[in-house]
C-alpha cells in the first residue's frame, strides 16, 4: 500500500517540477509508474489521467501494443527514451524488480527536464528499495513473534494454543472495530 502511496505522490510530483501539471490550455499530462519482479509482466503501479482507473492491471492490457513493444526495447538497450512529448524512463532496483515510468504530456521536454527525471527516477529506485527492505523487516519480525509464541506453547501443554487463541480474539475484535485486515 505505501509503494502505491509512494509512487502516485511521485507522479504528481514530477508533473509538477516539469510544470506541465495543467496550464492556461489546461493541459494534463498522463502518465504510470508500472513495477515487475524478474520475469513476469509489468503491472500498473500508479497512474494518472485515463491510467489511473488501471492500477494493478499489466500494461500489455492497458498501453497498445506499439508502446508495450517501445518498452521492452527500452529495457533490452538499458536506455531511456525521450520524444515528441512520451518519456520512457528505466529503473531497477537492487532488490530485483524493474520498473517503468512513463509520461505523455504536450509539451516537449528540454534535456534539462530529461535530467530532472533521471534523477528522479535514481531516487525512485532508492525508495523503492528502502520500502522493500522494510517490509523484508516487517515480515522477519512478525516470524520471529510467531516463533517465540509457538517456543512458548511447546513449554506447556496447559497453556495449549492460548497464544493463537488469544491472537485470534484480537484479529477478530479489530475487525469488528473497523480497521484494515493488514
């Protein structure tokens, strides 16, 4: 969820800084930030304009064919491409996942505005790398919880599954109280 968060914040952002966010022509640049783990198909991250209804979809469904195929070339050179108003920028992330920006907007970007993006994408690339690194975390803590509290049960068979029993209890009670599965 907070990769989302991230990446739709870093969208609007970026149209922002390129100031081509909407002007007196009221021109709205659109554009998505698609993510893939090592060989499957590039899903929809964040989107704005007609691409934020498809988050979560692959972009092979949601961009024509020329673009998916533009995409692919691009990661296959290992290069960026700007023109007549499309970016297409690369980044991977240390952790293994590749990622997509893309941006159409009627304004042609300048190399200063092609530079800003390739920053920007280098960053992206760190964040998305901390957000994963938190979560691996996030994951090893919640094993090493769930392990402790099966230690502890082993210790006694009075005690049982008490521990799952009572996390049960409090799963149930914050559902019911409104709060997320998460």
């Amino acid at each position: 969820q907070s990769i989302k968060k991230f990446a739709t914040g870093v969208l609007e952002q970026l149209a922002a800084l390129l100031n081509i966010n909407g002007t007196a022509l009221c021109v709205h640049p659109q554009g998505l930030i698609a993510t893939r783990e090592r060989t499957t198909d590039f899903l929809v991250l964040a989107g704005t304009g007609q691409f934020n209804k498809v988050i979560g979809l692959p972009i092979s469904s949601v961009l024509p064919a020329k673009i998916n195929s533009e995409i692919e070339a691009i990661f296959a050179s290992n290069n960026c491409n700007f023109h007549k108003g499309t970016s297409y920028v690369l980044f991977r992330s240390k952790q293994g996942s590749d990622g997509i920006l893309y941006l159409e907007s009627s304004k042609n970007l300048d190399e200063f505005d092609q530079n800003l993006i390739d920053i920007f994408c280098v960053n992206i690339c760190i964040a998305f790398d901390n957000l994963e690194l938190s979560r691996e975390i996030e994951e090893t803590q919640r094993d090493c919880i769930y392990t402790l509290g099966e230690a502890a049960e082993a210790r006694s068979k009075e005690t049982g599954n008490h521990v799952k029993r009572v996390a049960e209890c409090c799963w149930l009670l914050a559902l019911k109280y409104g709060l997320s599965s998460e």
